[in-house]
C-alpha cells in the first residue's frame, strides 16, 4: 500500500555515520525516504554505488563535519565527501540541497563552494541526538516551505512530464509531490496533443510509491477512459462505465497537510469529472424525462462547486488568475450546456457569454508568453472560437454575427491549410457554421 511520501532525499556525509543515520531516521519518521551514503557497497565500485544512490534520489542532505578537517590537516574536507557534494551540486537544483556545517563556517569550505548557502550547527558538547534534532528542525523547515509552480509554464512542458514520467521509477526527476503537480495540469494537454495512449502506457508501467502520486495516477488513468469511451467528451457514456468512473472520482481523498494548493486543484478535478460523467450518460436513450432532468441537475452541482473551488485559489493563489481562466472556460460551458438541456435560457446565455471571455483570456495570455508554441496555441484558438461559434445561438444582431462568421471562416481556411491532424473540436465549428 502507497505510504505519504514527501520524497527521497540522499544523506551524505563526513565525520561520523551514526549522525547521519540519527538524521535519516528522523526525517523518515516525518515522510521522508532517506538514503544515506556510504555503507556496504551492492556494485562493483562505490563511486557507481553512490551514483546510483543520489539519482534514485531528488532532495539532499550534506552534514560536513569538522572533523573531515580535522582528520586532513592541511588537505581539508575528505575526499569522499567532496566527491558526492560535487556529483550532488551538478545533480539538483539549488533548493534541493540542504548543507550543514558541523563546527565549521562557510569561510573554512574550499575556495569553489564558499558561495554555498549552508547553515552552521555547533555542537557545544551537545549530544548527537539532539544536534540530530537541531538539523532535521531546520531541514523540515526548509523541505516543506510550499512553493507556487507556474502553471502555465507546466502546461508548456509537456515532452519533459513525459519523460519524466518515463524515468520516475529509476532516476526520478522531481519528487513525487511535484510529478502529481506536473501531471494534473498537463491532464488537458495530453488531451489536445491526443496522446491519451501513449500516456496511459506511461502511467501503467508506473510504480508509485506515495499516496498522492498513487491517487494522481488513478485518476488521470481514469480521466483518460472517460475521453477514450465518449470519443473525446462528444458522445454518450455507457453506464456501467458511468457507475465504475463514478466511484474513483468519488474517492475521498485528504493532501491538505501535505499541500494544500494541490488539494483544492484535486477537488476540482474529481468535481469536474464528476460534472461530466453526470452529462455525458444522459445522452444515452433509456432515460426518461425525469431521469435525465435529476442527472443533469447532479452534474450542475458539481459544476457549482467546481465555480468556488476555482474562487477559492484565485483567492489564496493570485498568480494562478491568469492560468485558471482555462478551467473557467470548462466550467461555464459546461453550465451553458447543462443549462440549455435543463430548459433555463438565461442562465445558459450568461455562461456562454463566461465562458468566451475565459477562453479569450487564457488563449491570449498563453499566445502572449509562449509566442513560439504554435501548436498549444492552435489549440486554445479553437477551443476560443468554438465558444464564439456557439455565441451565435444569443445573438440576434445581423452585422454582428455576420462579423463572427466570416471570422470563423477565416480562421477555419487557415487551419485547412495545415495538412496535420486536426482536433474534434474543428468539426464541432463546422457543425455549427452549417
């Protein structure tokens, strides 16, 4: 069963072992997998052994000891530990490592790392555990500050979640907080880069160790039958695969403690889907009328929810604003259609009319910083004119939709020229032209 794993962090050290396995031993008990250096060796050289250890790992602990000094004269740091601190610099990115000097300063490090940000611990003839204590305090501190990711930028970098994806099990390349993160906002990527099978092998061959990566998994697993059974969300869904969806995106889930901005991004997530399984099923056949109404009025209240959850990290998370314009898109057209079935007009104009203002936004800001990313944007563009296309239905000024048609129909030839694969959403505008 997948435990809450924060990440594995490597443990290297020079002096002595038994503070470095007081360390792993309290950091292990706070979620983290420790790995400490050194030990018996399991491959041919040492050098390949802690090679290997550091790349199973993604955050580092490096306890320098005055003791490697002191065992050197003259010479400084041991040699192994140099060798690790070198190998573990190259490895991560700065925030991924946490140095502490044991009864040294900064100025006493080698020339190449007297920039290094480290925190000074002295002993004082105090006993291991509590030095242990002191540094693992400081390590939690530093290890769990939450860090805000841009969201658009993770939206840019889909090849790289892939292959990080691909090597997770062996050589992460992120820890298993910030893949959940990476693969939740690329869930509707993949989809506009239609690679929901190739995905889904990724995800497969998989082996996560950590609840929220483990729960992340299930669900964009799930999410991808759900594209894959409706032909992309476009038809109906056959309800035993309503009844089997219903329950993964049901499942009751609590990552608040662990991090707080990737749970509200869940909630969403598992209100949307849930918003959409409600949907989709009634565009089977053997509902009655009162049937059909009762389902679409289940999938409105999870799209009322989805509404505040997507308040709620505006409000607590400004920087996302711009980023969650495109699941505001989702949610409003999604309430125009649901809305429209359900016979109330006026609540279905002003969601269309939502839903175009979100879906104009989100296509300009991510045209704006990813000028070079022509496909992503064509993607966004269609999903933007679609919106516009589907203005029309309340619209009843003549010039004005004649400007929307003939903008469409540019938009439409252009696309035409592009001999590559093209999305459903395409024939949907054509649909609607006609």
């Amino acid at each position: 069963m997948a435990k809450d794993i924060f990440e594995k962090v490597f443990i290297a050290w020079g002096g002595t072992q038994k503070l470095a396995s007081l360390v792993g031993q309290r950091i292990a008990a706070l979620g983290f997998d420790p790995i400490v250096g050194g030990g018996s060796p399991t491959e041919l050289f040492i050098g390949t052994q802690v090679f290997s250890q550091i790349r199973a790992c993604t955050r580092a602990i490096i306890l320098v000891n005055g003791e490697g000094i002191e065992a050197n004269p003259g010479v400084g740091l041991n040699d192994n530990l140099m060798f690790e601190w070198g190998y573990i610099t190259g490895t991560y990115s700065p925030n991924k490592l946490h140095v502490f000097l044991i009864d040294i300063s900064v100025s006493d490090l080698p020339s190449d790392l007297g920039g290094s940000w480290a925190t000074e611990v002295t002993t004082d003839d105090r006993e291991l555990e509590e030095i242990a204590d002191s540094i693992v305090a400081t390590f939690q501190k530093d290890a769990t500050r939450h860090i805000e990711l841009d969201k658009l930028k993770i939206m840019h970098m889909w090849d790289d979640v892939k292959r990080f994806v691909d090597v997770h099990d062996t050589m992460p390349q992120c820890s298993d907080l910030e893949l959940a993160q990476y693969l939740l906002h690329t869930a509707e990527v993949c989809d506009y880069f239609m690679e929901e099978e190739y995905t889904e092998q990724l995800l497969n061959k998989m082996h996560p160790t950590s609840a929220l990566l483990s729960f992340v998994v299930l669900l964009l697993k799930a999410n991808i039958r759900l594209g894959l059974e409706t032909s992309g969300l476009a038809k109906a869904l056959p309800f035993d695969s309503f009844t089997e969806l219903r329950a993964v995106f049901e499942s009751k889930f609590d990552f608040s403690y662990q991090d707080e901005e990737i749970d509200l991004w869940l909630r969403y997530f598992t209100n949307r889907r849930l918003s959409l399984l409600y949907r989709l099923v009634t565009l089977n056949s053997d509902f009655n009328d009162a049937e059909r109404r009762g389902l679409l009025t289940k999938a409105q209240t999870f799209l009322e929810a989805c509404g505040q959850i997507l308040e709620d990290i505006c409000t607590k998370y400004p920087s996302d604003v711009p980023y969650v314009n495109l699941y505001r898109g989702y949610v409003e057209r999604d309430t125009y259609r649901v809305s429209e079935a359900l016979g109330l007009e006026e609540e279905a104009e002003i969601s269309n009319a939502a839903a175009l203002v979100a879906k104009e936004a989100i296509y300009l800001t991510y045209q704006e910083k990813y000028p070079h990313d022509t496909y992503l944007i064509r993607q966004l563009a269609q999903e933007y004119y679609r919106s516009m296309a589907e203005r029309m239905d309340f619209i009843d000024d003549v010039t004005e939709k004649m400007v929307i048609k003939r903008t469409l129909e540019t938009f439409l030839s252009k696309l035409d020229a592009d001999n590559g694969r093209q999305h459903v959403v395409l024939e949907e505008l054509r649909h609607k032209l006609q």
